[in-house]
C-alpha cells in the first residue's frame, strides 16, 4: 500500500548541528527592485523583506562581509536559511541565489534554489553549493553548473520571473539564520581520463552512488516484482468516479462531454457525468522517449558502442519486463500507476497507444508549431502570417488531414474522455519585452507578405491617402504600392500605435481561426488555448483573446507557486497548467531543470505540494499537468536539455517521495480547493 507523506511545516527543517552561522551585518544587506529591506536586531540576524512590486527581481542582496572581497562557501555542503512567511493570506515564492565570476569574461555563474511557503509558515530554503572539487566535468564535457564557492560575489533572495502585477503587502516575509550546514562531499569526479567512462549500462553517472541506483539486470527485475505488489494493493482514491472527477462532491448537469463552469466562486472543469473535475496529470506518458547521442563520444560510456544513438530506457525497459515488446505490458502498469499516485489525466504528448486504451481522461496536441505553414518571411520568432490563405486552411483542416493518420484523434471527435486540444506551444506573439515587434516584421517582409497586404488595406480604410499616412508615421512613401515594396519599419509614434491596432487584430485573427477549426468539427470539446509560457499569459492582448476565444487559458510556469499569477487583472476564466517541474541533484543527474529546490527528493515532494496548494486555491486554475514523467538523458536530450524532473528515472524507477505526494493530493484536491485556504496539510 503506497502511503502518503505528512507534510508538516518543518518538514525538511536542517538540524542545526553540524552548521556554520554565517553573520550578517547592516552594511552587507541591500535591497533589490523596489522590496523594503531591514537588518533585525538579535541572534543569529534576520532580515525583513517587504514589497508591492515584484519587478525588477525584488528582494535582497546579501554582500559579502566588510573587508572581504567575497563569500566563502567552500566549506560547507549546502546554505541553508530560515524563511517565515508573514503574510496571513499569501502563498510566497522565492528563489535563492549565489552568483560568481564576472560577465565580461563569460564566467558569471548563477545556481539558485527556491520553494514555497504557505501563509505563516517557517521553513529552512537549502541549496545545494556546486563546488567544482566536487562536481566539475572536464571542459567541453556534459557536467552539472559549478560555482567558484570560495569567491561568491553574493547571496541574493528573490522573486524570479516578476509575472505578478503590484499588489499591496504581495510580500511580507523574515529570513534568519544563514548557515552552512554539513562538509562538502567527496568528490564525484576523477581528474583526467579517469573521468571517462562516465555513463554506465543503464544511462546512470558512473561517478556516484544513491540508493535506488541500478546495479544489474536483476535490480530491474526486482523492482519491478516490488511495485507490481504494490500497485495491487493500492486503489485509486475512493472519492473518484470513473472519470476521476469527484464522485461524492456536488451534481451538477450532465453533458457526456468534459466543459467549463464556475461553482461557488472557482473555475472547475466538469467531468461527462456532471461532476467536478481537477485536472491532475502528467505530460509525454510515452514508453521510451529521448535516446542518448553517442556519435563522437565512444569513451563517455563504460561499454562498447555499437550505434550513434543510446535508447537507455529502452533498453532498461526491455530487461525489466524480458522482452522486446513490452509497450502493451508498459502501458497497462502505467494506467494502474496514475491511479496509484492520485493522477486522472493524461497530459499533454501522450502516447496514441496509451490514449487508445480508454483509461483516463486526456488531452491532445494538434500541432506543437507547424513550420511548413506560412510565416512572416525573414522574422525569427515562433508565429505564423496569420492571414496568409494557406495558413488558414492548414489549421481549418489540422483535425480532417490528420484523422487517418492518428486513430487517437478519430477517436478522440466522439470520445466522452477527451477533454481538449491545444493548438501550437509556446508561441513567441512578438510582444515580449518592451516594445511589439510583430508590425516591424510585417514591415520588414517582402509586398506579397499576406499580413502586410492586410495591414495595407486597414490603413487605406483609416487614412484613405498616402498622404495621409505618411504625415501620421513620418515617411514619404509615392504610394501604397510604394509603402508594400519598402522594406523598413517607421520609427514614429505614429507607426507604432497603428502596428499595436494591427498586432491586436492578427492575435484575434490566430485565436479565432484556431477555435473555429476545433468548433466546426468538434464542437463539444473545449478548445485549450495555445500553451502561453507564463509571462505570455499575463500580457493583455494575449489574455484578453484568450477570454474571448478559448475554453480555458493554458500556460506553462516554471516558478515555485502560481498563488500571485495576476490575480485582480487576469481575466475571469478557466486556467490550466500545461507544464511546471521541480528538480533536485541527488541521483547523479546535471541539472535540476527551470526550478530546483533543495537537496533532497523529500524537498521536491513538499515542493509539488505547496505548488498544487497553491493552484487548488486559485479561483481560475482548473488542473496542473507536470512535466515529464521521465527525467531526461544524463547528457541531455536532441536539444541538450538533461533535467531531473521525472516521476521515474531513467531505469524506470518511480521516485516514491513524489508519487506519494502526488497520491496525497489527489485523495484530498478536492475537498481542499472547494475549502479554498492555503493550510499545509492537505487532509
């Protein structure tokens, strides 16, 4: 029976024994952004830290102590410090960091760590100090980041990715206690050859050592005996219908088809037989995924190579249930898992083979960007010319043209257990940073460009003369022949406030093709959006398309809590969370993906549950799927992501820690966000 974990407050508070204090003095502290920092009198020192806006990273910087020119950490495992949230109705979410070197000659270093922490909490933030005694790769050589952890520029803790808007009292917090704790490890890595090999038979780092490494065949054969019992002992949560939405929670209307509604202030999804549903689930539930490249790296491995490409969990897979075709075996125990682990939905990129079996509610992909559709010729962000014919009719016909081809999307048209589509990941609208860019590229391209045609047409029906135009924009354009061959944008005010008119209308004009794409063939599933990254999602334009053409608004956060996402100018609609991850080093992997925490697998587990807290009491999120469910190659995957973000490991190992915490919440999400406040246990 999988038992889940007590998630108390001082879950992974570090013992003060075998700790160094670090002091802190009032000329060492100084403030980031627009936060309001004060040194505390008493012993050891703490820290206020209070502010509305989160922009421009605010928090503090910790300097190093006067005289010195830099912090010396090179004699301790991990810095720890205490952190009290304050506020009595917040979630806080804050990273911290330690940076060397120098950006001029290109050996600046950032490693940071973070968590979340519900209202009144105190809890100990730990990370986990790279020391390259104890973790540098030979140069040109896939390894974890280091830091020079005897010269540490300074200590800084932080909000990261500043999406929230200003917000009275956003944070309110103490930090107290900064200390290294424990000696740092012997080191994982041998100078020289004597690195290589490094990847062992089962894709694992050769160079250290935890304890549910793979060690032999026979350990693949055994865990998986193990977890076969345990899975057979353990039910989905007795709360669940056959959907997964909650069988003893309140009757609402019955469509045969998963929608929206708001209940009692909060956004929900709907399961066919009319009751609530939180979508708790996981992306790319694929057998094997990302092979290892060995081309021109033979002496990485500790075996002979034989082919350009290493398929670990594959093979780890095949020795684990003894035979080449496992997918069906691996597919039936993945069900009985998801179960297990308090998860009801597939995410997104899941296996046809998986969708097909009909055991979970799903989600699906059209098209994760299609490149072979028009674009805006010379731009290079990730966007379509959206008024281009060709584009219209691809996406028009993204379900009929792929029907044959993909037997989980013809079942999908009539299947009660499809929630939605995505169209598209993502996307780069041309809006990020300061200034829209889009009308620069419409400009920039050649004067058949479909959008500039349309951008034409627009400004002959507002100006009516050239003449007109270009006394607005400040040009001398002979003609509106001549306005379509010029290559160049305007730099006036003029220009930039039509191009933002046009750049509102081409969003609309890419939402509204998508839905009515989905609508005209299925119109009894919801149309998920386009997968905002986070900071995308809170961008007006953006959101306010979304409302008007979306079923729900889905993004991707890679931060430590969405409690803050927006809330008082975001709009009034379902969102979902397409991806977010957290990640430790403690299994030999290099990097612990876009938000680490801690040093430990139990510290990953709090994480996923003050993050799906966080989630549960936000009125407008109505799922969260994870991303993914295996780490990914130890030397990275085709674009040279290598995070330790799964659910399993590369041998297929599940984390227990996680999958216990995940079960915990999905025996208890619902009656938790229909209760709406943030409190540490989930029960």
């Amino acid at each position: 029976m999988i038992k889940p974990l007590s998630f108390v407050s001082c879950f992974f508070a570090v013992a003060v024994a075998g700790a160094a204090s670090l002091s802190i003095t009032e000329d060492q502290v100084e403030k980031k952004g627009s936060a309001k920092v004060e040194l505390l009198a008493g012993q050891p020192a703490a820290v206020s830290i209070r502010f509305d806006d989160p922009g421009w990273d605010s928090g503090v910087r910790l300097r190093p102590p006067s005289g010195q020119e830099f912090w010396d950490l090179s004699q301790g495992k991990l810095l720890a410090v205490d952190v009290e949230n304050l506020s009595r109705d917040r979630q806080l979410r804050l990273t911290m960091h330690i940076v060397s070197g120098k950006k001029e000659d290109k050996t600046l270093r950032d490693v940071n760590t973070g968590g979340a922490l519900n209202p009144g909490e105190k809890r100990t933030i730990n990370l986990l100090i790279p020391h390259p005694s104890v973790y540098a790769a030979p140069k040109s050589i896939p390894g974890p980041k280091v830091v020079q952890s005897d010269k540490i520029n300074f200590i800084e803790l932080y909000m990261q990715w500043p999406f929230e808007g200003n917000q009275k009292d956003l944070v309110d917090c103490r930090i107290s206690n900064l200390r290294l704790v424990d000696k740092p490890d012997a080191p994982h890595t041998v100078e020289g050859d004597g690195y290589f090999p490094f990847v062992d038979p089962y894709g694992q780092f050769s160079h250290s050592d935890w304890p549910a490494k793979i060690r032999s065949d026979d350990d693949l054969k055994k865990n998986h005996q193990k977890e076969l019992a345990e899975l057979a002992a353990t039910k989905r949560p007795a709360d669940w219908n056959e959907y997964g939405g909650w069988a003893k929670g309140p009757q609402l209307k019955a469509t045969g088809h998963f929608r929206t509604e708001k209940y009692q202030g909060k956004w929900w999804l709907v399961d066919p037989a009319g009751r609530l549903f939180f979508s708790h689930g996981i992306d790319v539930l694929y057998a094997h995924t990302d092979a290892t490249s060995a081309k021109d790296h033979d002496k990485w491995f500790s075996f002979p190579v034989t082919t350009s490409s290493l398929p670990f969990n594959d093979w780890n897979l095949a020795k684990k249930y003894g035979k080449n075709n496992y997918d069906q075996d691996f597919y039936e125990v993945l069900a009985r898992r998801l179960g297990a682990w308090g998860m009801n939905t597939i995410g997104n990129w899941g296996k046809n083979d998986f969708i097909l079996m009909g055991k979970l509610p799903y989600a699906l992909q059209l098209t994760d960007y299609n490149s072979k559709l028009p674009r805006i010729e010379g731009s290079t962000f990730k966007f379509y010319d959206v008024f281009d014919p060709a584009y219209i009719s691809g996406i028009k016909n993204v379900i009929p043209d792929n029907v044959s081809r993909r037997p989980e999307l013809a079942k999908s048209l009539k299947d009660p257990l499809c929630i939605g589509y995505f169209i598209d990941n993502e996307l780069h609208y041309g809006n990020r940073g300061g200034r829209q860019i889009l009308g620069d590229a419409i400009m920039r391209s050649p004067a058949q460009q479909a959008s500039k045609q349309e951008f034409a047409r627009d400004l002959k029906a507002r100006y009516g003369t050239i003449q007109k135009l270009n006394a607005s924009w400040e040009t001398s354009y002979a003609d509106w022949d001549g306005f379509l061959a010029a290559t160049e944008a305007p730099k006036s005010r003029g220009f930039q406030s039509d191009s933002d008119v046009f750049f509102v209308k081409s969003v609309e004009q890419y939402f509204s093709v998508c839905r009515d794409a989905i609508k005209s063939v299925a119109p009894h599933r919801l149309y998920l959006g386009s997968r905002f990254i986070s900071t995308d999602a809170v961008r007006k334009v953006l959101y306010d398309a979304s409302a008007k053409y979306c079923d729900v608004l889905t993004t991707n956060v890679y931060a430590h809590s969405v409690a803050n996402m927006g809330l008082g100018r975001f709009p009034d609609m379902p969102v979902l969370i397409g991806e977010f991850h957290f990640g430790v080093l403690d299994r030999g992997m290099f990097s612990a993906g876009l938000a680490p925490v801690g040093s430990t697998q139990e510290e990953r587990a709090l994480a996923y549950v003050r993050f799906l807290q966080g989630a549960l009491v936000h009125p407008n999120i109505v799922g969260t799927h994870w991303f993914q469910f295996r780490d990914q190659p130890l030397t990275g995957r085709w674009d040279g992501e290598g995070y330790q973000i799964g659910f399993v490991d590369v041998a297929d190992t599940p984390y227990a820690e996680l999958t216990r915490a995940a079960r915990d919440v999905g025996e208890n999400m619902y009656a938790y966000r229909l209760r709406g406040k943030l409190v540490n246990e989930m029960r």
